[in-house]
C-alpha cells in the first residue's frame, strides 16, 4: 500500500482520472533510446557529456531530496530489468562472478573459469574502476528517465538527475551518533521485505528498499549453482541459516562495523603515510620480507566484504556483486584509490612495467605479466571493441567523476581533508580515545504496526498526485504495502578524544599472511588484545578484539585448477597502537612508550583464533601457511594538519609470536 499525505481532494481526483485515461496507453520503455541502441559492443564513455561531478557520500546525498529520490527509484527499476538484458542489474553484476558467461561478446580464454575480477594482483584498483563507471552509466540513464516522468516540479528533477553521480558508503570514517552502517540499508522490514519512505512534492511514498537486498528474477539453479546460493532468492547479509528461509542479521552487521570502524580508520591513513608505491598500495600479494608493506587497499576491501556478508553473498567473490550495499563499498574503494593517488600524482609511483600475476580470471592466466596497457576485459571503451586499460582510466575525470576530497586537489590538501575526516596526525592530536560501545548483536528491531489496506486504484492515483507520472506511478505503486513503524536504529555510541601533545611515538602493527585457499572458501582471523570468549559466535563483538582480517575468496580457484604452483599467498593488517593506549590510560599496560614492556605485554596478551564464515572454529596450526607477526615503527608525528607523520624503518618483533601456534619464528621470512 502507497500512503500519501497531506493531497488537496480535488488534485488527487484529477491525477487519479488522468491514470486511468493513460496509465497504459504509453508504456515507458524498460530503457531509454541511449541504452538501446545495440552495437557488436557496449561502450563505456563515461558521463563527461554533462559534465565532471562528485560522487557523494550515501548519507550526504540523502541531503539532497530530489537527487536521492532518483536515486532510489531509478535502482529499482535497474533491479527489475529483464535478467536476460545484458544492461540488466543481473547481468552487469555477473560480470564479477557468476554466472561465468561470456559479456559483451568476450570470450573467456581457453580452459579458463570464474569471473573476469582481478583480484590479488596489480589491476584490482584500475579494474574496477571502468566496472563502477558501467554501472553508473546505466543507472544514471536510468536516473533520466525517471526525472523526466515526474509531474512536479520536473525542472528541479531534471537538473538534479544532470549531476547524479553514484554515491558510496564511507564505513571507515567515525561517526558521531554511531551508526557505521547507515539504518537506511535495512529499513523497515515487514514479512521479510524492507520498505522506506521518500518525500515527493506533494507528499510522502512508501517504496521498496532498494538498499536491501536483490531478489533474483529467476533464482537459476544452473547459473548460481553452489548450495545455500542456489536456494536464496534474495542476497543476504550475515544470514540467520543456510535454510532457504534464512533471513539477513543487519543489526549484527552493524554491530560489528561499529566495533572494527577505528581498524578500518587507522589502516587507510596507515595506507596512505606508508605506501607511496601503486604496487604495495594496491594489492594484497605477498612480497618475503616487506614487513612494512603487509597491507594494501585490496586487503581492506577484503574485510568490509568479509563482515557485511558473514556467509553471505557479498563474503564470496562469486555472488558478492548481487548485494546493492557492493556498489557503495566499491565506489568507496574507488574513491580511496583516487585519494591515494591525489596525494602522490607523479608517473614514478603509478604501475610499474612489469608485473606477474599469481592468480588468473576469465581472461587472464596466472603466470602471466600485466601492465598498464593490460586490457581491462571486458570493458569496452567504444563500438570498434578497443578496451580500457589502467592509464587510460588511470583518472576519475575520464569517466565524469571527482570526489569530495579530490576535485582540483594538491597533495597538501588532500592530506588536510583526510587529516579532517579519519583523525589529525599532527602531534596535539595524537590519541587517547575512549573504547566505542558496542551494541548487542541481537538488538531489537522495532515492532511493526499494521494498517488498514486500500485498494490498488487508490495506490495508483495516490502516486499520481505525488508527483509522478502514470507509469512511474503503476511501477512504485506494485511495490506498495501498509505502513509500519521505523526500525529502531543501531544502538549509539560516544567518542571523546583528550589531547596529548607528542613529537615521536612507535607504531605497533599485527601483520598477517596466509594461503588465500587455505580453507577452500572464505573465513576470517581474529585479532585479540586481551582475554576473549570462548564462544566464537561472539567473537566479533568482543570488547578485546582489536581487529578480524578477512579472507576474500571465491569457490573455485581456477589459478590453483591449472597450475597448482600459482598459490596465492595474501596479506593484510591489524592496528595495535590505538589499543596499547587504550591499555596504559586504563593501567593493564605500564608505559606505551618502552619498546620492551609493549613486547612483553603483546607476548602475554596478544591471541589470533580463526573462523570460517559461519562461525565455526579452525585450528589456527590447520589453516595452511597462516603466519602472523609484530612489527613496529618509530614515527615523527607531523606539524600541520596538511601534512602526514614521517614513518621510520619497521622492526620485526619475533618475540612476541616465536614458538606459538601459527606465530612467525626465527630464520622465516617475515
């Protein structure tokens, strides 16, 4: 049921005749001309024409009212396109995994499975890039539909849908009131759909929320063949079950993002102090003996893909870009990458010439070297068949695109607005923050109240005097249902910060590596400062945990299927500064500041435990070439807040891990 408010009954009479005259007289085409029109290829140009516009931050575009009612309504309609469309949600999302097809008429290579991602190798950040610029290519068309049927205020449409770019969700910055993940991607659920409402110009509509989840128009058995993917209608998030009535935990999901945001906060400034090197910044491959470049923006990638999805899709690389909340993280990936590369701009950081990969996709073979010039497949950057390679989307502008934090950004002021956002690095800053409090990850979803019903004429012409046309009206009224109360949001959580002026400090990292198909499926390592739970189920949640890195992978590795030599062995960090402070404010560690009481401290009280995606304990001695190390770093804290910190030379602390169960010993490779 579609409620509006507040509609004069003489304005709500004459929509209701007109839909009634029109309604399906001129259906609106599923897409407009532009997205029609069918070469030998699909070329992905960008939205240059009309212009160069930000990306914007999720909850920044909610701001903006006309804007993200285009958004919203333009998404389900991309989501409801035909699966057999190649331009359909369905399709594009395909491209990353399943169903392993051939799109826009590029073949896989010969005895070559699995999607076309490039992942643990030097392409994952230029990949993606053309692969978000097709996506927002498609919804922004889409997004001009919709501006067009709006019946009110059309022209304020119009313009809004011109600078539409696709937003993207900022999980590593702190938020005030808490709320990591935004309350938006779970809605008001009722009988297992969640539904929002959207403010029109002549009143407020109830829509299904396409922030939720995707229901696969048909479920394929065939195409999505692996159990319980191929019995869930619906993507799912931290699923209840692996029964076909599972159902998604965003309470839990937001939970642990709240708990794991001063990680993700901490490893991306670590990212961009520390690895000026487009190689090491890039991917999660493991270098011997580069203990300073254990992390990588891949890695990070990793984990918010890891805690989202839980056993969901967005954990498996082969169903992960079905689940709407991919797209944000990835734009967010993205822009990162595009920070990153505003601070250090020059030719010398960027790709190197050479560069072998150890894992293969659809196209590429492990083994193999890539370059700059590598073409991004399957991405076409025009009919002829010629493809986008990483210089030529080596720039967001390219595509029609800029970000808060980039547009006609110096490395100075770049480094000023990450300062801002994620923590100031100078020395007044250097910080004493209170632990977040975490919510349970049961928290209580509000009740909902039901309503009476009202007939679907009534829905229809309701939507009509809001302000759309009759089709769009017919399209959002079907989605339509009686009201019910607004979930209660996650719980909040304060953060203070006491100043203590500083000149030097060490940084103390956990670095982890480990066979990327160790498990044959995804899982994570925990990081612990502290005694822990023996329940794994809350592990997550646990006050001591400093940090769960994620293991992202898919169900098969085609590398490992055609040349057992090709493992893949990755990489990623755990913070540990901020929580040693944490320890000697709360008296448990004497003095932050001697190398040799942290060392002894962290021998006595740092633990890593390993699960899969389900919350089942591994044996950490099981989980093959699991290695995990301590390193530090003397770092000068820098005197401007357009400035970073100047990082020193990493020390192996073998101490802390020697002779432990999966801990990095003497004489091996850090």
């Amino acid at each position: 049921m579609l409620f509006v408010n507040s509609l004069p009954s003489t304005l709500f009479f004459v929509y209701f005749c007109l839909f009634v005259s029109i309604a399906y007289s001129a259906p609106v085409q599923e897409q407009d001309d532009a997205l029609d029109k069918r070469a030998s290829f699909y070329a992905i140009t960008g939205l240059k024409s009309s212009g160069t516009h930000q990306r914007l931050e999720i909850r920044q575009l909610q701001k903006n009212t006309a804007q993200w009612n285009l958004y919203l309504l333009a998404l389900n309609r991309f989501k409801g396109m035909s699966q057999s469309d190649k331009l359909s949600y369905y399709q594009v999302s395909g491209i990353h995994g399943r169903p392993f097809v051939a799109w826009d008429n590029v073949q896989f290579a010969p005895g070559h499975s699995g999607g076309y991602c490039t992942h643990d190798m030097v392409l994952f950040p230029t990949w993606h890039r053309p692969y978000l610029a097709l996506y927002e290519q498609i919804l922004h068309g889409i997004v001009q539909q919709v501006a067009a049927e709006m019946t009110q205020q059309r022209s304020t449409y119009l313009a809004a849908a011109k600078t539409f770019r696709a937003p993207y969700w900022d999980w590593a910055a702190p938020r005030q009131n808490g709320a990591v993940y935004p309350s938006i991607f779970k809605g008001t659920i009722q009988n297992g759909v969640s539904y929002m409402n959207i403010n029109l110009p002549n009143g407020t509509m109830r829509i299904k929320n396409p922030l939720y989840a995707y229901t696969f128009h048909p479920l394929s058995g065939s195409e999505l063949p692996n159990n319980p993917y191929n019995i869930w209608p619906s993507t799912l998030r931290y699923p209840t079950s692996k029964d076909k009535g599972a159902t998604s935990r965003n309470d839990a999901v937001a939970a642990q993002m709240l708990q794991s945001q001063p990680s993700y906060s901490q490893r991306f400034m670590n990212l961009l102090q520390v690895y000026y090197k487009f190689e090491h910044f890039g991917n999660e491959g493991w270098e011997p003996n580069q203990s300073g470049s254990y992390d990588s923006l891949e890695s990070l990638h990793d984990q918010i893909h890891g805690l989202v999805g839980n056993g969901g899709h967005m954990a498996v690389i082969d169903y992960a870009a079905f689940d709407p909340i991919f797209w944000l993280h990835h734009v967010n990936v993205d822009r990162l990458f595009a920070i990153w590369q505003a601070i250090y701009p020059s030719d010398k950081n960027w790709m190197p010439a050479k560069n072998k990969i150890n894992s293969g996709t659809a196209v590429l073979t492990a083994g193999q070297n890539v370059d700059q010039t590598t073409p991004l497949k399957p991405f076409h950057k025009d009919t002829a068949g010629n493809f986008w390679t990483s210089q030529s989307s080596r720039y967001t502008t390219s595509f029609g695109y800029t970000y808060p934090e980039t547009t006609n950004a110096s490395p100075s002021s770049a480094k000023k607005a990450v300062n801002a956002l994620y923590g100031p690095t100078s020395g007044k800053h250097l910080s004493k923050r209170k632990r977040p409090t975490t919510p349970s990850a049961s928290a209580s979803s509000a009740a909902a109240a039901a309503a009476a019903a009202s007939s679907s004429q009534t829905a229809l012409a309701a939507a009509i005097a809001a302000g759309l046309s009759p089709s769009l009206a017919s399209e959002v009224a079907s989605n339509a249902t009686t009201p019910t109360t607004t979930s209660l949001p996650p719980t909040t959580a304060t953060s203070a910060a006491a100043d203590t002026p500083a000149t030097h400090y060490t940084e103390w990292i956990t670095n982890i590596r480990v066979a990327k198909d160790a498990l044959q499926q995804a899982f994570f390592i925990h990081i612990f400062l502290g005694d822990f739970p023996p329940d794994p189920t809350t592990w997550t949640f646990t006050p001591s945990l400093v940090g769960s890195h994620a293991v992202f992978t898919p169900f098969t590795n085609a590398s490992a299927a055609l040349d057992p030599s090709h493992r893949t062995i990755v990489t990623g960090t755990i913070p540990l500064t901020r929580t040693l402070r944490l320890h000697a404010e709360e008296g448990l560690l004497a003095d932050v500041n001697d190398a040799g009481e942290v060392e002894a401290y962290l021998r006595r009280n740092l633990h890593w435990r390993v699960t899969r995606m389900d919350d089942t304990q591994v044996p950490r001695g099981e989980v093959e070439e699991l290695r995990v190390s301590v390193v530090s770093c003397w770092v000068r804290a820098a005197e401007r807040e357009d400035e970073f910190p100047v990082w020193g030379e990493f020390s192996v602390r073998r101490g802390v891990t020697e002779g432990r169960v999966a801990g990095l010993s003497a004489g091996e490779d850090a």
